[in-house]
C-alpha cells in the first residue's frame, strides 16, 4: 500500500543518504497549482471540485463511506491555496489508498499484516534495565492479554532481538481479524501497524479497545524511555513528529468512520 519512490541511485550511496536524495526529489517536484474556486461534498458523500467529481489516482471517484469524513476530506481540498500540497491532505492520501488498494490488493495488504503478528513489537521484551522492564509489561502485557483473549490464541513472548516463531494458528487469527474489516478500516489498521510495528496493538486502536493517546504511549515505550534516561535527539525527534501527524490522522479518520 505504501507509494513507490524511484530514482537513480548510485553504489556507493548508504541507505540513509539514498532515502534523504530520494525523500528531497520527491517532495522539491512541482506542485500543482489549484485549479478549483470551491470543494464541497455532493450526493453519496463524492467529493466535488466546483461540482465536478474528484477522481483518485487510479481513476476512481473519490467517495467516502460517512458525512463526516467526506466533510473533513472536503476541507483539505478547500485548505489549499495557490497550489494542492498532497503532503497537507493526510485524509485524502489515505482515502485514495482505501479506494485504490485495499480491493484491488487485499490480500497482499492482509499477508503483510500477518507478517508483522509473526514478529510484533510488543512480543520482544529487554532483559534489562527494570525500568525499561516495567514499562514494557504495563504497556504491552495489556495488548497480549487482549491478544489472547479475542483471538482465541495466545503470542509467545521473547527477551532480546532473538526471533520467536509464533504459531501459526496465532498468526492466521490476527489476519482473520484483519480480514473482515471494511477497505477504510483496513487502511488505517495497515498504516498503523507499519507505524507502530505491532499489528496486535493496532487491532485493538481499529477495534475501539485502546484510545489513540494509550496506542501512541505503547508504541514508543522503548523511545520514551530512552529519552528519560539520554535526552531527546533533535532528529530524532523531528522523525517522531512526522510519525505522529500520520498517526493522528489515521485515528482521526477512524473516529469520522463512526461506530
């Protein structure tokens, strides 16, 4: 689901260099100018551009499931002024991918999430320091207790980096549980799961069982505990940043889908 950069790339560039060249090129391109005077939402909440449908990237028309997020789809399309920065329409972005990917590539989009219920974060617990032990267990010993319990299935749990194979009776479970979920949902439970690294606390954030804010504190339980302990690194930071207006707009569009 996520976009393709391509770029050439030369052999002695080291992936960080090569994602900061290919990030710079995809990001300095020229953005559209806007074209449109009003966006507004017509019949069967479609997205309109001075009355005339939006289209996706793949040509579909840009319709979503409630008012409420085709309101707030609306208004990001209104927020623009001179030009139409897609980096600005977080809600947009992923309504394009509901419509476009998550039929037409649903099953790719569910084994990759089974990929990462077969190595979840919150299933690699540190050894030490008891600290950052404590911290782990009331944040995660929660989400594998959830895990258990509306799965039907329980996630074995390792100390270090070490690889724990979990059964696969575990790991097809959380994709069943994945599987029913409408296109929107499953986007945002997707997006989620590559942005926290546990798919199994993203299944509870979709699944109304942990707020946005206890989701968040979950995930960067490592993170938040090795700026208590070593101060916050300016870069660093600025890619946690980036991570949480992502965040904030999948959970932001999941409370627009309603119950």
């Amino acid at each position: 689901m996520p976009g393709v950069l391509t770029a050439m790339t030369t052999e002695n560039e080291n992936d960080d260099e090569r994602m900061r060249r290919l990030m710079k090129d995809r990001y300095e391109r020229p953005l559209p100018a806007r074209f449109y005077t009003t966006a507004s939402v017509g019949e069967g909440n479609e997205i309109l551009l001075d009355g005339r449908p939006v289209k996706t990237p793949m040509k579909a028309r840009l319709v979503l499931p409630t008012r409420a997020l085709a309101e707030a789809v609306a208004r990001e399309w209104q927020a623009q002024e001179k030009v139409i920065n897609p980096g600005l329409m977080p809600f947009t972005k992923y309504a394009n991918t509901a419509i476009d990917r998550a039929v037409s590539e649903r099953e790719t989009v569910l084994d990759d999430f089974a990929r990462y219920a077969g190595s979840d974060l919150v299933c690699y617990r540190a050894e030490k320091p008891p600290a950052l032990v404590d911290m782990q267990a009331l944040h995660w010993n929660p989400v594998i207790d959830d895990a258990r319990a509306t799965l039907g299935v329980p996630f074995r749990l390792a100390q270090g980096i070490i690889h724990v194979a979990q059964e696969p009776a575990a790991i097809a479970a959380a994709r069943s549980a994945a599987a029913v979920l409408d296109p929107f949902r499953l986007t945002i439970l997707y997006n989620l799961t590559t942005l926290t690294g546990s798919a199994l606390l993203s299944l509870m954030v979709v699944q109304g069982r942990a707020s946005a804010e206890q989701g968040w504190a979950a995930a960067h339980v490592d993170e938040d505990y090795q700026i208590a302990e070593w101060g916050a690194d300016e870069e660093a930071m600025a890619r946690r940043a980036a991570r949480r207006v992502d965040y904030d707009a999948l959970t932001g569009m999941l409370a627009l889908l309603g119950d």
